[in-house]
C-alpha cells in the first residue's frame, strides 16, 4: 500500500509502498477514506515530540473496515469507522474508574518483540499514535474504532478523529463548561475551532476567541465566537480582562506554546480553570504566580479531550447531520497524500481551515 513516510526530524515526507502485516484476532484493517492534517503529527516531523523512525504519522481518519481479526465482534466488514489515538483496554485502572483516555495497556498494542505491523523493504515501521493513518490502510487494534452512522461523509467524519474530538471534548468533558459561563479559547486552527463550537452548542453565555490573523478570527465568528481579540493589536489578556471585568471562568489554550498557557493563566478570575489544549513542546516549562493558587485559579491539561470516544463520536456526527457541529466551516482543502508536506509548510506559516488528504 501506498503510505507517507517519515525517515528523520525535519526532513519531508515520501511516499513510498508499505507491506501491511495480517491482522490478529483483535485487529482491523481499514480502508482510509480521508485523514486530516493536524499540528499533532507536525510536532513529530519538526522534532518537538519524539518518535522512532521511519514512522508513518497521521491519525485524524475515518475509512471503511476490509477485514477483521479471528476475536474481532465490534466491527465487520464494510462498516464506516472512525480512528481514535485512545485505544484502550477495558481492564486497566484507567478504563475501570472512567478514564479510558489514559490507557496504556500493551495489551492493545503490539510491542518491541513481536511482529510489526508495517515494513518498509523489510524493516519495521513505526505507526505513530499506533495509527499511521497517513496510508491507503491502517491495521489498528478494534479498540482504536467507532462505529458511525452510513450516512456521514467520511472525510467530515475524520476531523471527528481528533480536532473536534479534542476541542469540544476539553470543553464538555475536561473543563465541564456550565451554560451561561464566559469561555476564551486561544488559538483559532482546528481544535481551537472545534472549542469555540463546542463552547456555543452548550449554551456558554460568552466566547471570547483570540488569534494573530483576523481570517482565523473571521472563522471563529462563524463556529459560534461572540467576541474576538486580535493579539497582534492588542495586548490578549488585558483585552480578555477588560472586556470580562476582571476574567472569563474558563480558558482554553489551543496552541501548544508556554506564553499562551501563561496567558490563560493571566486572564482567570478567582476560581477560573485554564485548560491546556495544545501540546507545548517535550521539555519546556509554564510558570504561574503561586499566589494564584490561593484564589483558586487551576490550571489543568487534556488529554484527547478526556474523551469517551465510542460514546462522543456519535454524538459528534448527530450534531453534524443536524447542522449544528460547523465541520464545513473549519474545512479548507482536500489533498492527496503528495500534498503533505505543501501542507505541512502552510500550517508552519499560519494556514487557515483544515486540510484534509482523501484516498480514492
């Protein structure tokens, strides 16, 4: 088959042929029907995060299962999925006490000694997030799958994998927004989007969306902002006190960078909860002013959007087919699997809209 690969830090993607390994009895093979870009897999290629190489990234995609393992009983044949980085077990402390999302069970993966499941002339290939969805196929564990409704388009369904997924579920989910509350989300790409989405299908009361460039702030109108701050203007956090009186209960930093965080951090009242949504890069730190802990100002992480994702997904794709989840409105482009690294280089200057590679 047909996948981008990876070889070393900063060097661009090549397509190449992939031998696909026979699933086993808890595995799937699915035909990818689209994959979005995402600032995730982009932190592997420019070495923010690290990976073994050579590493197939990609892991925003919905396709159609071709062929299930012996023990496979969730899915069949011809089923339209969509894939989840959360695989998980079901058994561990994690999964039984409610939080799947955390589950790192080696039992869903396959590890260093066993049989890979990509080769590359014979060598191993790292899936990345146990996906690689940059690829005609993917070979996942079926606890990486959901189930969705036949009628949704799939290359809507795989922004559902991870930006909508993670944005809406950090609100909903993590930060467990109330109705009525005043919500800022930093950072207006995919995820931050799908944030301010989430933010306004709940009923919050104000969502302030803050970015550089005002066509991202353009799109965060659309998906619901009711206020927008231009921080190449102004500055972000005097313009969110200001237009709060005093701070918004919620903050969302979708980004992944330390300034921001700290920025979240800064626009709090007592009692607010900033959320770090973005994946700041392995290694560096936050800092805040211990004094604020005092009032009761908390600054948190989400993972995936604390995400229950065979319960949210559907969820997700109603909320599309209903016309209320803005996927159409965050959607830029669709590319094929040549078109990554183009890509990859407009998102490093600031693109706006999701790309999206589609597989014939």
């Amino acid at each position: 088959m047909r996948a981008a690969v990876l070889h070393g830090v900063g060097e661009p993607l090549t397509v190449e042929d992939v031998e696909l390994d026979d699933p086993w009895p808890h595995e799937v093979i699915v035909r990818t029907a689209a994959c979005g870009v995402c600032r995730s897999d982009l932190h592997f290629v420019d070495g923010h995060y690290a990976t073994a190489f050579p590493v197939v990234p990609g892991h925003e995609a919905a396709g159609v299962v071709e062929a299930v393992g012996s023990e496979v009983r969730y899915v069949s044949p011809g089923d339209p999925v969509i894939a989840c980085m959360s695989v998980f077990c079901g058994r561990c402390a994690h999964c039984t006490g409610g939080r799947p999302y955390l589950c790192r069970s080696p039992e869903v993966r396959r590890g260093s000694g066993d049989s890979p499941r990509l080769r590359l002339s014979g060598q191993p290939v790292v899936q990345l997030y146990e996906l690689g969805a940059y690829a005609e196929q993917m070979l996942v564990h079926e606890s990486a799958l959901v189930k969705v409704r036949p009628d949704m388009p799939l290359d809507r369904a795989a922004l559902i994998g991870c930006a909508v997924t993670t944005g809406f579920g950090a609100v909903t989910n993590t930060a467990q927004v109330s109705p009525g509350a005043t919500v800022v989300v930093i950072g207006c790409g995919g995820v931050g989007l799908s944030a301010v989405n989430g933010a306004s299908i709940i009923g919050a009361g104000r969502i302030i969306a803050v970015d550089v460039q005002q066509a991202k702030l353009d799109q965060a109108r659309t998906v619901g902002a009711t206020d927008l701050v231009d921080a190449s203007t102004v500055d972000p956090v005097e313009a969110v006190l200001e237009l709060t009186e005093g701070g918004a209960e919620f903050t969302f930093e979708a980004l992944g960078r330390r300034e921001t965080v700290e920025q979240a951090f800064r626009m709090l009242p007592p009692g607010g909860v900033a959320t770090v949504i973005g994946m700041v890069p392995q290694g560096q730190m936050v800092e805040v002013h211990a004094a604020d802990l005092l009032d009761e100002k908390v600054l948190q992480g989400s993972n995936m959007g604390s995400n229950r994702f065979r319960v949210d997904m559907p969820y997700y794709v109603d909320l599309y087919m209903e016309g209320r989840l803005k996927l159409d409105e965050i959607t830029s482009r669709h590319i094929g699997l040549d078109g990554l690294n183009e890509a990859f280089d407009e998102m490093r200057g600031g693109s706006v809209g999701r790309s999206i590679v589609v597989f014939d």
